[in-house]
C-alpha cells in the first residue's frame, strides 16, 4: 500500500511557477495535487498522455482546445493528449485541485 499525504509529497518544478506536488508516480498513472494562489494560473500547454482534473476547492476557468468552462469544487475536466489547456484562478481564495494523468 502506497499513503501520501499532500504536506510529505515532494514539490515539482514546473514553468508555471506554482505549487505542483507530486503525490503518485506508478507504471500506469501519476497524481498530482496542484494549488493555485488568487492571480496564478497553468499557462496554456500540452501534455503526451490523457489527463483528468479535479476540483478540491476554490474556483477558476478551465480552457480546454476552443472550449473554455468555469469550474468549482466538485467539477472534472477530461483533458485529451496534445490538445492545448490552461487552467486559472480569477478568484479572490486558493484553488486546489489534482491531475490525474493517464499512462
């Protein structure tokens, strides 16, 4: 049994400049648990593999392709491989939210 808690996960750099812990690394998929302070955003980019979003808490605006939605606590996001997203946190508290990336 692998049990992290998000204080222990060790921190991942990354060209966004935020909060990004990586909180499972297996074969088949990674968890990452990401914070965004009020302002922050995941700039617009590409990932090689299918992901998924979800919200933990807080609130922003997901861009996927075209598309564009608002999201709250509560809301998954599919996120296709190779296709452009951004994810931002317009509010006035903390976003958080994990990413689920699919080998």
């Amino acid at each position: 049994m692998i049990v992290v808690r998000v204080e222990d996960a060790p921190r991942v750099d990354n060209p966004h400049g935020v909060d990004v812990r990586k909180l499972m690394d297996e074969k088949s998929a990674q968890i990452f648990y990401i914070t965004l302070k009020p302002g922050e955003s995941l700039k617009r980019h590409t990932t090689p593999v299918d992901a998924f979003l979800y919200v933990l808490k807080g609130r922003g605006i997901v861009e996927v392709g075209d598309e564009r939605a608002e999201i709250k606590k509560g809301t998954a996001v599919y996120l296709p491989k190779e296709v452009p997203h951004a994810v931002s946190n317009g509010g006035s508290l903390d976003m958080a939210f994990l990413v689920i990336k699919v080998m």
